[in-house]
C-alpha cells in the first residue's frame, strides 16, 4: 500500500499537479487521476512555494529529460537513470558535452540515492515506465570496471522489475554485458512476473521488456579512431553483439550518427574539407548486413549534430565538419538549435538519409529515427 490510502492524499497530488508547467501538460492531463497524483508526488517539488512547478526534483531515476518541453518532444513518461556523470569515451561529436560535465566522474552516493528513488518509486506508486540507461554518458565506460554501479543499478532494478516497463542499456562498450553477472542480470530483466502490470501486454505484443542498444556508427578501425577515439574498437562491439544475441538477448545496433559521405553535392569531396570520408556507402552496407545477421531487430539512426560543448571550443575534427554542412546548407540556412547545429531537414534527408534508406530497404532491415524509436518504445 502506498501513500494513496485515503482520497485526501490524491487530492494533494493533483492540487500539486494543476501547478505543473504547462509544457509537461501532454503527460500529466492524460493519465487517470492517481497516476497524475503519483506522478506529481514523485517528480514535483512538493514543499515549493512557486505557482508554476518544473520537473526538478533531484532524482537518479529521473524524467527523461530535463529540458525536454513534451508539446515538442513528446517523450512521456519515462526514466533516464544516468549512472555516471561526464563520460570517457569522449567522442568527438558527443551532444551530451553540450551540458554535462567534461570530466568524466562517477556519483558518490549513487546507491543511496537510487535505493532511495526506488522506495519513493513505491511509496507513491508511481506507475511502471520504460527506463532508459543511460542517456547522457555510457554505463559501460571504464569506470564502471571500478565501481560497478551499473551492475548494481541492473541487479536493483531486477529487484524492482513491476516499476519498469522496457528497460533499455544504451552503451558503446557491450563487451562489459558478456561478464556472467550482467548476462544473469540482463535475463533477469528480461523477465516479467504475471504479476507485473504490463506483463500481459508485453506477453501478446511479443515485445521484448529489455533490450541493450549498441552504438556501432563505423565499420573501419581508422574512421572509428578519428570521432570514437576513447570508445572500444569496432571488432569488439561486433564480437560482444554476437555473444548477447548467442545469450537471446535482444540488441539494437545504432548506425548512429549519421555523417554526409562521398560523393558530395557540387562534385565536392570529404577530402576538400580535410576529412576523411568515415562512412562510405559500402561500409554502411557492411554494418547493415550485420545487423541483419545477427537478427538486431531493427536499426536506429539520427544525423549528426555539430554541438557547441559547455566548455572550451569544437573539436578540430568537428569544426572541419561544421564548415562542411556550411557548406551543404545552402544560404546561410544551418539551423542552431538547442545548443548544436544542425543540417536542414532537406538537405540532411537528400545528402545524408536517403542513401541510408535505401541500403537498408535493399538489405530488408527496418530503420528508425532516434526520436521515433524512443517515443514508440513502451
Ligand atoms: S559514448 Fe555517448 S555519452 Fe559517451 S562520449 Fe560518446 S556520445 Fe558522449
């Protein structure tokens, strides 16, 4: 029995949720009215004073995203337990060095705070959500060799399962999930009890409640050292696919971010831009068979955003590219939007996607954009 004993309490929670921020109202005026209680008990400051309240509790399992406005980016509810702060792989492109620390660093009392979140998760019986792990950094990145606060997180969640609907571990580093404590841990999550609240609906849709999603943008060693220089090399994320999906866990591979490639509009080269060509056609072909052999449902893709990083300059690498999609952006349309900037649909559809598409037509692999992958997963 949680809070919710008495209608008193409900009432509470929903003269809590009328002071949400309107941007949240997509999520918050649809659910029945306990889980709008719930909701705002779990996510809302409930001892301020304030007329309009923002989703800013702090929290480890907290909403997807912050500075997501759901009229624009209809997430819904969901989690994002980002374990670490900052992340080593320091990928050259990364979007979340727009507004996360540099410096990778792990969170002292992550533990604590997660049990503690998980209780709050129970007490206010907030309902069951898909948890995303982790958006903003990698759960797998060396420092959980040290402190191994995603095997916790996974083993903790296990314990918790009927708060989750899909649980995703999104990683460049899937070798770490072949150890045989996170392939118990990953079949456990795998599992849904009859007695979790969705069980039935994951049971008739034979949709799987978990899923790890691999990161694998290159098929070349060289291309992947010049934007994935601190992430493990391409031969170990395909050889860690192979075993999970040996294991019958069900991966994703994201061919993600997508970069322009040759042959250029205007009869114009990479190399006139002094970049490498990182993604040609044929290597982009070659991780889609991949994806195929090894049954990784579908893949998920996005183009790639040039982000302005909360301290210091771009990358030398990524201001060779922004001069590039100046380039391909014809008039001075580059759109700067949310901290990055960005191709215009047009041009990132023509130049970047369609070829894409088509090698994954040709090859019978469905793909999704990021944004759609995210929003259509339960
Ligand atoms: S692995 Fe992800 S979070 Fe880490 S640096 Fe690369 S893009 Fe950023």
């Amino acid at each position: 029995m949680g809070l919710f004993e008495s209608e008193i309490d409900v009432q509470r929670g929903l003269s809590l949720a009328s002071r949400v921020h309107r941007k949240y109202r997509p999520v918050f005026d649809r659910l029945p009215d306990r889980e709008r209680a719930a909701l705002a008990f779990y996510f809302l400051p409930h001892r301020s004073a304030k007329d309009i309240l923002e989703v800013t509790r702090p929290r480890v399992i907290k909403w997807y995203c912050p500075f997501a406005d759901q009229r624009t980016f209809p997430s819904g509810h969901r989690y994002c337990i980002n374990v670490y702060t900052g992340c080593e792989h320091g990928c050259e492109y990364c979007y979340a060095a727009g507004y996360v620390a540099s410096r990778a660093g792990c969170k002292n009392t992550f533990r604590a705070d997660l049990a503690k979140d998980l209780d709050a998760l129970d007490a206010y019986d907030v309902p069951s959500a898909p948890a995303h792990i982790s958006n903003s950094t990698d759960p797998l990145q060396p420092l959980e060799q040290e402190h191994r606060h995603t095997l916790y997180a996974l083993e903790t969640l296990a314990q918790r399962r009927h708060r989750f609907t899909t649980i995703i571990v999104l990683t460049k580093n899937p070798s770490a999930l072949t150890d045989e404590r996170y392939v118990r841990a990953l079949h456990r999550l795998s599992e849904l009890l009859p007695n979790h609240p969705r069980a039935e609906w994951f049971e008739e849709n034979s949709y799987p409640p978990l899923r790890v999603e691999c990161s694998l943008a290159f098929c070349d060693e060289k291309s992947r050292k010049v934007l994935d220089p601190g992430a493990p090399s391409v031969e170990s994320r395909m050889r860690a696919i192979r075993f999970l999906r040996k294991e019958h866990i069900p991966v994703l591979v994201r061919i993600d971010p997508l970069f322009p490639r040759d042959p250029l509009p205007g009869g114009k080269k990479m190399s006139d831009f002094d970049l490498p060509d990182v993604q040609p056609t044929a290597d982009l072909g070659r991780l889609i068979r991949f994806c195929q052999e090894v049954g990784a449902g579908h893949v998920v893709y996005s183009v790639a955003k040039i982000t302005r990083p909360r301290q210091g300059g771009l990358p030398t690498v990524m201001e060779k590219m922004k001069r590039l999609y100046e380039y391909l952006a014809p008039e001075r349309s580059l759109v700067f939007r949310g901290g990055s900037w960005r191709l215009p649909k047009m041009v990132a559809d023509e130049v970047v996607v369609k070829p894409f598409l088509e090698l994954c037509r040709q090859h019978a692999v469905h793909a999704k954009t990021c944004k759609s992958n995210l929003i259509s997963t339960p």
